[in-house]
C-alpha cells in the first residue's frame, strides 16, 4: 500500500493544487513519507475519518501546514 501511494504521489504536478481524497491507511502513508520519507512514522499519527492533512512544497521537500 505505501509503495502504491508513493508511486500516485511521484505522478502528481506538483505546480498545480492537488486533492487527494482517500481513507486512513492511505493518508497515513503520504503523510509518514513526506515526514520521514518512510514507514517509520506510520502508527505515529491519528487521524480521523473527515481529517484534513495540508501539504505544501513539492514531492522532493514538502512541509504539513494543516493536520486537523
């Protein structure tokens, strides 16, 4: 499942404003890689169904402005 979401992320155009809509597992990947570009992050975050994770940046170096 990472590898899969990794592998949307690497496609996005990360000139554009992307919405990515998806459920817990997910959410948590992106938000564990674009922390520590790894798994390792992954149980350390608990979002909630309707949770709001805002990104900015590009896929090389982005920061979390918004995780409610």
């Amino acid at each position: 499942m990472f590898q899969r979401a990794i592998s949307f992320l690497k496609i996005l155009d990360f000139s554009k404003t992307n919405l990515i809509v998806a459920h817990w597992g997910i959410i948590n990947c992106i938000v564990s890689y674009f922390i520590s570009g790894s798994l390792d992050t992954y149980w350390k975050f608990k979002i909630k169904n309707g949770s709001i994770a805002i990104f900015e940046g590009n896929f090389e170096f982005s920061y979390l402005t918004k995780l409610d």
